[in-house]
C-alpha cells in the first residue's frame, strides 16, 4: 500500500503534508500542477493526510473512484524521476 495525493491538490499545492512526510516521499517541481507520492519511498503512515487542508490525500485502497487515475500518475511520476 501507498498513499496518493489526487486532484485537489492540482492548483494548490500547499506543501503542509511534505514537512510531516518522515522519509521525505511526496515532492513536486516547480512547474507540477500538483505535488506527488513516490510510492516506493511512502511509509504508510498517513501523516499527510491530516496534514492536507484540502483532502487529497487517501489510502491508494481509498482512493476515490472518479480519482483513480491518480494512483497511476503518482507512480509514473516517481519512475521518471529515480
Ligand atoms: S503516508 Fe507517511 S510516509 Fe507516506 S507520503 Fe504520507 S506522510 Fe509520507
């Protein structure tokens, strides 16, 4: 299991979850509309959750169903980067 950041997150990127992220998993450029869980980094321990003001972030398990799409992108966006 990881978590994701959805779309919410697009347009704000408010960056309380990245100062509670433990191993430092959830990153973005400049440039991203929106910040991003590196899966293989995440620790599941759902800090960002509460940390989030707007909601983005579920359980990949908990993921909204209009939403989905966003466990992919998470996940693509870790590859291209490593
Ligand atoms: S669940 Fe924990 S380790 Fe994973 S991204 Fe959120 S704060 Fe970081």
């Amino acid at each position: 299991m990881a978590y994701v950041i959805t779309a919410p997150c697009i347009g704000v990127k408010d960056g309380a979850c990245v100062l509670v992220c433990p191993p430092n998993a959830i990153r973005g450029r400049p440039d991203d509309p929106q910040l991003f869980i590196y899966p293989e980094v995440c620790l599941d321990c759902g800090a960002c959750v509460e940390a989030c003001p707007v909601g983005a972030v579920f359980a990949d398990v908990d993921v909204p169903e209009e939403w989905h799409d966003f466990i992919a992108l998470n996940d693509a966006k870790s590859r291209e980067r490593r």
